[in-house]
C-alpha cells in the first residue's frame, strides 16, 4: 500500500516553523502560489516571522536551479518533493477573496484529480472546521506537540511516601536514595513517613531526595511563603545551580509576585546586577510602534502587573521607578531580543504561555554567564492563535528540559490573592 501522501502547507505552518518545510520526508509537499502571496507580506517584518517568511522564500529560489517548481522538486535526502500549484477558486464553494478558501480549493482539485490522499496542514483552527465540513481531511502541525500527561502538573507532584527512619534522616540533613524513574530532576515533593505527623519538604535529584533548608525571611522584601508550593518556588528561584525555572499555575497563585520579590532579593545582594522583564506582546493585536513614547512607555500596559506588586508590597510605586531609572530594571520586548547577551542578569519571561517554543528558545539561548531565566504562566490561558495547552512555547520547555539537571518545574496550584480571586479561577 502506498502510504505516500500530498500535504498542502498553510500559511501558518510555514510562519510557525520554518523548518517545516523540511518535516515530511516520504510525501508530496504542496504550497499554493496564494501562500507565496501571503509569504511575502511578512517578509519585511522584524523578529520571527519575518525570518520565516524571508527563509522559506530563499529555499523554494534555491529549489529553481534544481527543477521547475510547478512541476515539483525532489529533495533525495528526504524523499520529499516540493510542488508550488495555482489554481482558481470555485465562487460557488468559497469566496473567492478569502486567502484561506484558495488554499482549502488546491486541496480539493487535487483530491478530484489524483489517486493519493490528500490532507491540509494547518495552525489555523476555523481552517481546519473548513476542511472537515468539505471532506478534506485536515490537522494541525504536531511536530512541537506535547504530550498530554507531561501536563498534568498536579499528578506528577506526587506525595512519596518513605520510612519514619529516612524522615528523621532527612532532618539530619542526610540524603536519602530513592528508586524512582518516574521523578523528574530537581523535581519538589511532600514526603510522608509511616506515622502521621511525619513529613518532609524535599528536592530529588541526582538519584536522592533532599531536605528544603528552614526558609530564612529576607531583608530587602520581607516576604515569606504562604504554601508548601511558594516555598518550593523560593527555593528554586535562590538556588544557583538551577539557571532555569518554569513556574505555572492559576491566576493569583504568587506566580509574578514571588519571582519578582526573589529577584529584587538577590540582585540587592549582589547576585545579579539587574532584573530583565520580557514578554509576547502579540496577543494584544497590536505592534508596539502604534504606542507612543520610549521603550518603557510602550510596555507600560505589559508591565502593570509588576507594577502592581511593586505598589501592594512597598505601598509606593516610586521604588519601581527608581529602580527603573537606574537602569536595575529593564523592560526588554521579546520580538527584539534576538541578538542579546544577558550576563549576570535575572531575566523574568511573563506570560510565557502565548509564546511558541521558537520564540522561547530565542531567549533561552541569551542567557549568558551568571544569569538565571525564569518562565511564568498559566497553561490554561492562552490568548495566541495557532497554539494550545499542549504547543504552547511553556509547554514545549517544561517537557524537554525535564530531565536536566539545570531546570526545574514548579506548579503553584492554590490561589494566593484572594478567595474570590481563587473561586473565579476554578470555575469560570
């Protein structure tokens, strides 16, 4: 049976991943020339997708000098080749002005006029319904999908249970073995021993269970956790081994406040020399040069919630601005990171949920010598298109970086900010 296929590539797909392109060795890749039109109105653009776009228009111009383009390229490594068709919408199917409705009618000439399957690859949900309500087989781009279970953070954060004996021996600041290989490195978790009574706050890695050292109350911040989870995050956001940390969680749960507090701690100290604060800017629908003002004032409706925190803890905003002022904040847009170096730097990525992993890979691979990167978010708010719980950038991170030794998850699951803050979170 010929398992061989024609995938027609969306816009989307090719502006989420360049690579792309590359990713179906064994199959016919399709792109309609309404794509190439679409392609090009993003070629001009700063930060990814105008990298994307400016890629894959270069490779399809390489692929001219080894075959014409309308009748297909093949790529031997991949066993894949490459076609770019044209064709006319049916008015009496689709509107003719829409982009989407070409692409979804090259899907369906070349399901009438040849023998192999045919299937959209789109990032475009309301592209997909399409499909399926015309009979064209139709899916999202997998290829940065996780999987579901690595997402359920609440299981994962298992309750171990040990002997009364190891308890007293983690409190004699001894390390105690464990056999487990479903534990995550650095992973947090409540150990219970046989009586009641008897437990432990732990860290596991490196094939033992540690106990959380007695949380000490710091000078500039004065601020102290409110739950086992915020005393796991404390730990992990003064350890300096652990250059990466991922926190989750739901609304009010202390994401922003107790990763800020951290930071302003340990740059006080002279741990680092300033606080970088980043974020996706794009779900807002709007480029930051429409804003007036320099980079700060840009940023400003983006940077509230430190804001905010800054106000509700010092009972003034000026320190912010202070600090601001001089340089020990700095407000950093993500789409114009690229090309950076953070050293000796806390870098704070909020609302790490509405990036992709490409993005989020930009500025992981800024992080220079000294410096420490923390990912907030909350996996169940996404506000991007093209990306879900399980595509997201945060994601993506938290599943591939699991077993190193140089990162670390953390799910606040209890709402901090107030009872109705708590309430609305779990049931609106």
């Amino acid at each position: 049976m010929n398992k061989r296929k024609n995938l027609v590539l969306d816009t989307s797909v090719l502006l989420y991943d360049k690579e792309s392109i590359h990713s179906f060795p064994g199959n016919n890749v399709i792109i309609p020339i309404t794509v190439l039109d679409e392609l090009d109105r993003f070629k001009d653009r700063p930060g990814l997708l105008g990298e994307s776009a400016r890629y894959v228009n270069r490779f399809l111009d390489f692929l001219r000098q080894k075959g014409r383009l309308d009748k297909g390229v093949l790529i031997e490594e991949e066993n894949q080749t490459i076609r770019v068709t044209i064709a006319e919408p049916d008015i009496s199917l689709l509107n003719p002005e829409k982009g989407d409705n070409k692409i979804i009618y090259t899907a369906l000439q070349i399901k009438k006029d040849e023998e192999l399957a045919v299937k959209v690859i789109t990032k475009d949900i309301n592209m997909r319904v399409k499909c399926d309500a015309l009979g064209i087989d139709a899916e999202d781009y997998y290829k940065d999908h996780v999987d579901p279970n690595v997402l359920d953070f609440e299981e994962k954060r298992k309750n171990l249970a040990v002997s009364d004996l190891n308890i007293d021996k983690l409190y004699d600041k001894v390390e105690v073995p464990i056999d487990d290989p479903d534990l995550d490195e650095n992973s947090y978790h409540v150990v219970m021993g046989n009586n009641p009574g008897k437990s432990a706050l732990c860290v596991y890695n490196h094939g033992s269970l540690k106990i959380l050292p007695e949380f000490k109350k710091n000078d500039t911040t004065d601020v102290k956790p409110r739950n086992k989870e915020q005393k796991f995050a404390l730990h992990a956001l003064t350890e300096s081994d652990l250059p990466l940390i991922c926190l989750t969680g739901l609304a009010g749960s202390g994401k922003t406040f107790i990763t800020l507090m951290a930071g302003l701690e340990e740059m006080m100290s002279g741990k680092y020399e300033r606080i970088v604060v980043t974020r996706n800017i794009e779900p807002v629908g709007r480029d930051i040069g429409f804003l007036p003002g320099d980079v700060n004032d840009k940023m400003a409706p983006w940077i509230s919630p430190l804001l905010d925190n800054f106000r509700h803890h010092f009972k003034d905003r000026t320190y912010f601005e202070s600090l601001l002022d001089k340089g020990e904040i700095e407000i950093a847009p993500l789409s114009y990171i690229r090309g950076r170096t953070f050293n000796n730097a806390y870098i704070i990525v909020d609302e790490a949920q509405n990036a992709t992993i490409h993005e989020l890979k930009t500025i992981i691979t800024r992080i220079g010598e000294g410096s420490k990167i923390v990912l907030m978010g909350d996996t169940d708010q996404i506000d991007t298109p093209y990306i879900d719980k399980r595509s997201n950038g945060l994601s993506v991170v938290i599943d591939r970086t699991r077993e190193s030794n140089l990162t670390t998850h953390i799910h606040l699951s209890r709402g901090e900010r107030s009872e109705l803050a708590t309430y609305a979170s779990k049931v609106l």
